[in-house]
C-alpha cells in the first residue's frame, strides 16, 4: 500500500517569478514614499472639491441675482398689461425650485432681532409697540446654502422709542408752580391797617393830607391809603399819630 500524494496550492500553476534586486529594496522607505504620495492625491482632491464649491457657489449666487430680475419684471405694469406677468411668475416658480433641490432656501426674518451675520440694516422706521432691532420689512432677501450663507439680506428695523415730551397740561401745572410770587408793595407811612379804630383812620388821612404835594386831590390820597394790602408796622402808625397831631395844632 502506498502513500497518497501529497496536494499543494501551487499544484497546476506556474510558480511566481521573483523579480531580481527584490531581495535589495527597502520596504520601509517604499511605504513611507507611498503615504506621501497619498497625501499628495489628497491634498490635491480637497483643493478640488474646494474649487468646485467656490464654483457651485458663484453659478447659485447668480441664479439668485436672476431671481431677484424676474422679481422686478414681475412687477412692471407694462409687462402685466401685455399678459407677460404669469409667465414670468412660472418661470420664478421653476428658478426657486432647481434652487431648493440645491438646498438653497430663502430667509424669513420678519419678526425677529436682526442679525448681522443674516442681515445688513439699510434703514429704520418709527414703529410704536415694537422692539429696537427688530425686522419689519425686507428690502432684498437672502438666502442659505445649506448650513452657510448664500447671501445676506437687506432689512429695515425698527427705530430706538424716543423720549415722549411732557403733557401740556403737567408741563403748565409745573411752570404755574414756580411762578415766584409778586414782591409785596412798599408801605407807606401812615397807611391805615384793618385793626386800627375810626379814630386812628381819620387821623392817618389827615397826616397824609397834610403830606401830600400840592394840586392834589383828597379822592387820589384816599386811594393810595386803601391801596395798601398790608398793615402798617406799630412805628408806622406812631409816625402817623403824631403827624396828624402836628397838623391839628397848625390849624
């Protein structure tokens, strides 16, 4: 009984032929030159993939200047009067939607604080009840580009509340309180007071009479006596005593 043979996986093939001078090449060498060389074709493929966005970037920026133009034509009477405004509309329509396929979508940004990096303020408006900052009306729409902006939008906000000015009616109340108050008249000597009796009012007419210069009348010195709001001070009234008593005994 002999032995079977014995079955190897070179059985039937031609065995590989080694080429010469393999035995001297440095495989270290070899695969550091080989990672290099990938990191070449890399490097080569980011900068391409970068080109072509910067690329994709440009012809999208373009397509949204094209949707701004048919926006405005869209809006011209003469074209609406020649029919041309549906189509029009429908070719925007179709525009915006190769757009969104391109993950491009439009800003919605009525309503909120505006954002510098989302928008540019080319103008304020007064808007009562309204915070400062916020957006109330869109000039040019902006768009995104995936997570990126495609192109920022130009926005009017709303105008800072200005101080409100007084009440009229306030603003005359505080001016009628710090009228200062009239100087109170000068006293005159011998000007009779409301405690003084009959007597003492006689005689101050008298003195003042006898005071007055000449040419004037008697209704003129009773006048100027009653004209006073004020009582006259005790000396005062000592002073007009004793002119009055001067003028008795001259007579």
């Amino acid at each position: 009984m002999t032995d079977a043979p014995t079955v190897t996986p070179l059985d039937g093939h031609r065995p590989l032929e080694i080429p010469p001078g393999v035995e001297e090449v440095d495989l270290e060498r070899k695969f550091v030159q080989l990672l290099f060389r990938a990191s070449l074709l890399g490097s080569k493929l980011t900068e391409q993939r970068q080109a072509a966005r910067a690329e994709q970037r440009e012809l999208l920026g373009v397509l949204v200047d094209v949707d701004d133009a048919l926006a405005a034509l869209g809006l011209d009477r003469e074209l609406v009067a020649m029919g041309r405004g549906e189509g029009i509309e429908a070719t925007r329509r179709r525009l915006l939607g190769r757009l969104a396929k391109a993950k491009v979508r439009p800003m919605r940004l009525e309503g909120m604080t505006a954002d510098p990096d989302l928008a540019e303020i080319v103008g304020v408006e007064a808007r009562p009840g309204v915070a400062p900052e916020t957006v109330v009306r869109t000039v040019l729409t902006g768009f995104f580009w995936e997570d990126e902006v495609l192109r920022r939008a130009q926005v009017v906000v709303a105008a800072p509340e200005s101080e409100q000015d007084p009440e009229p009616e306030a603003e005359a109340a505080v001016t009628a309180g710090t009228v200062a108050d009239p100087e109170p008249e000068a006293e005159t000597a011998g000007a009779p007071s409301a405690g003084m009796t009959s007597a003492e009012v006689e005689e101050a007419l008298q003195g003042a009479e006898s005071e007055k210069p000449e040419g004037a009348g008697e209704a003129e010195a009773v006048v100027s006596v009653r004209a006073q709001p004020k009582a006259a001070p005790p000396r005062a009234r000592r002073k007009a005593a004793v002119s009055g008593k001067r003028a008795k005994r001259k007579k």
